[in-house]
C-alpha cells in the first residue's frame, strides 16, 4: 500500500500515519521529522532548512526532495509508504509521480485528512512532545511537565507558537490545498473527517484506504 496523508498541520497526520503505518506494515515517512533531524544534528541541510521551518515557510523544494529520494531509495519501502507531510505543493507532486514512474512504482490512494482551521489552532498550541518516545500530548499551552512514559520533559515545537501556527496554515491553505484537486482529477483523492477520537479516525481512514484499493 502506497498511499500520503494530506492534510493542514495539526490535522492529526503524524499520529495516524504511526497507526497506519503499523496496520498495513509500511514505513511512516515525515518529511517534517526527516528535516527535524538534520536541524537537531546540525547537518549542512539543517542548517540550509532551519529558518524557514522557524518561520513557518516551505523548505525549498530541491532540499526536500533530495531527502525524500534518499529516504525512498532504502530497501523498506520498496513495497509501501505512507507520506505524511510530502508533497507539500504541485511541484513536489509532480516529482514524486516522476520518481515513482522511474521505479514502476504508482500511489493507491490519497487521504485527504479534514479539520477546520480554529480546532486545529487550538490542538497545535496545546501540543507537547516526548523527545524520547515521540508521543504528543494535549496540555494547556503554559502547562508542560514530563511523559508519563519514560519520565522525560515535554517540549513544544517552536513552530507550534500561536503566530507561527498562523503561518503555517495559510501556506497550506495557499501552497497545499491545490493538491486537493490534483489528486481529485487522478481519481486518487478520499476525504476523510478528522474531527473525533484517534480510534474513530483512524478507522475511517483505513476504511478508505481499504476501498481505494478494492
Ligand atoms: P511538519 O512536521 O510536516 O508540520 O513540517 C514542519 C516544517 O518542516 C514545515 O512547516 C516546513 O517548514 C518543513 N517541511 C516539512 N515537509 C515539507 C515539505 N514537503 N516541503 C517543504 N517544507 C516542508
């Protein structure tokens, strides 16, 4: 199953891909973590991506895309992803089909993941993360404290400010959402409500996906 999950930030993506990734046995690829990373390890594309990502802006496409190559070239994902963040606007799309194609390699399906825009302000300045084990948790935005997992201090994304946040979903309303109707004119597109609890969403998207490729 080859499929991406679309969708504005905080829509609840990431934490479905985990889900989905282990139900159908495929690799969960971030672009968004894969950049984290390199900022966090100070490598010459960290240092490259990481003022756009301060400032809720796309990294260039070339950078992303020299990522995502490399990321997809490895041997676990030559029977299936879900992308979670990539493509982020149509030239992206457009090489990801051009790289698939070279490998004879097509997408099953597109989720497009459905949130309005005052829930997802509210879920992203709530978010806190565990560096250790990568869970997110809801806490008030001047709460944090430690993961009850394994006890280390949450941290919250600097670009989960409430101004960031903002920005960030104005370029997906500008740059993303036109993937919408790329993939609806590939036949590839499903929409799925992503307002409810985790189980409830996750089934809807598997249900989806099951159907996409029926
Ligand atoms: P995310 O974790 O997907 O919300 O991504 C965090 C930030 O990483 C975004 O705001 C962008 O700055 C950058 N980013 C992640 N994926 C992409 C992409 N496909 N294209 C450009 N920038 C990206």
């Amino acid at each position: 199953m080859r499929f991406i999950l679309l969708g504005p930030p905080g829509a609840g993506k990431g934490t479905q891909a985990v889900r989905l990734a282990e139900r159908f046995n495929v690799p969960h690829v971030a672009t968004g973590d894969l950049l984290r990373f390199a900022v966090e390890w100070k490598t010459d594309i960290g240092k490259l991506a990481k003022s756009y990502m301060d400032e809720g802006e796309l990294v260039p496409d070339e950078i992303v895309l020299e990522l995502l190559r490399t990321r997809l070239s490895r041997a676990d994902s030559a029977d299936g992803f879900v992308l979670d963040g990539f493509p982020r606007n149509p030239a992206q799309a457009d090489a990801l089909e051009a790289n698939l194609k070279e490998i004879g390699q097509k997408l099953d399906a597109v989720v497009s993941l459905e949130v309005p825009d005052d829930l997802i302000v509210q879920r992203l300045s709530s978010r806190w993360s565990c560096a250790t084990c990568g869970r997110t948790f809801n806490r008030p935005h001047d709460a944090g404290g430690t993961c009850p997992y394994d006890g280390m201090t949450l941290f919250q994304r600097s670009d989960d400010r409430p101004e960031v946040i903002r920005k960030r979903l104005n370029v997906f309303h500008a740059q993303t959402a036109p993937l919408i109707a790329y993939y609806e004119k590939r036949g590839l597109l499903v929409h799925v409500d992503g307002v409810g609890t985790l189980d409830e969403v996750e089934e809807r998207i598997a249900k989806a996906l099951e159907a996409a490729k029926a």
